[in-house]
C-alpha cells in the first residue's frame, strides 16, 4: 500500500522504503555517497540491535527517528537486560519515562561514537507505551570527545 502512494505522489525516485532486512540494508548504505537523509527505526520492541547500523548510514546532518515500545525494560524492571541492549542500568523512581529517554539517547551517541560521529537531539517524546527520539547526526572526531547527551 505504501509503495503505491509513493507511486501516486512521483516520489518513487526518491524515497527508498524496505520493511525487512534492515541491518542488511543500512549496512549496504553506510558509505559516504549511498547514505540516506533520514531513517526511521520502529521496530516492535527494542530498537537497540539496529542502533550501529543506523548511526553508519545516516548521511552527515541527516536525521534519525527511533523508536522503543520495550518501556518495561527502559523504566527499571529489569535492569539487567537494559544494560545488555543499552549499556545503562536503570531504577525505578517516579521519572522513569525522562530516565529512558535519557538511556536511548546515550545509547545513540555511544554507537555514533564509534564512528568519529555524535548526536543533536532534536525531539524526544515520551507517550504511553513507548520513547520515541529524533536526532540529527553529525560528523567530526572533535565534537565527538565533547558529547555527552
């Protein structure tokens, strides 16, 4: 359905939509001249296994959206499963929902790091179930010793 909107409004040129094999597909896109201006990362759950692969392929000041539905894990009830996927333990205070924000932020820059990249917070929205986080990437091996989101 989607890509026949896509079709419909003359956009097919240049948008590129996948629904599967996502890791796969950022990854074949992490070079200088094939990166994407924007993506969008909405899995059902936790988002943490594509954060290294979408850091690489965003193109320099393009924007990612992220998004987590797995808030139990964010809020503090398992804290060691938040480290696994987040590298942050969490407790549980009445801010949990600030809190998980903050550990889905950190946890972008820290994979952007890796790659001489760091992180502009843009919009972080928490809302029921779930966090959601828009930032734009940047590149520079200065700027990245200074961030600290």
């Amino acid at each position: 359905m989607t890509s026949l909107k896509m079709q419909y409004n003359l956009l097919v040129k240049i948008l590129f939509l996948t629904e599967w094999k996502g890791k796969v597909t950022m990854m074949e896109h992490r070079n200088v001249d094939k990166r994407f201006h924007a993506v969008d990362l909405d899995p059902y759950g936790s988002a943490s296994v594509f954060l290294d692969s979408a850091v690489q392929c965003v193109a320099d000041g393009g924007i990612l959206m992220v998004t987590c539905t797995d808030m139990a894990v964010l809020c503090g009830n398992t804290p060691e499963t938040c480290y696994n996927k987040y590298g942050s333990t969490t407790v549980r205070l009445k801010c949990c929902h600030e809190m998980a924000l903050r550990i889905l932020l950190r946890s972008i820059d820290s994979h952007a790091n890796r790659y001489s990249r760091f992180i502009e917070p843009l919009l972080s929205i928490s809302v029921d179930f779930y966090v959601r986080v828009f930032v734009r990437l940047h590149t520079g091996a200065r700027m990245t010793k200074d961030s600290g989101v």
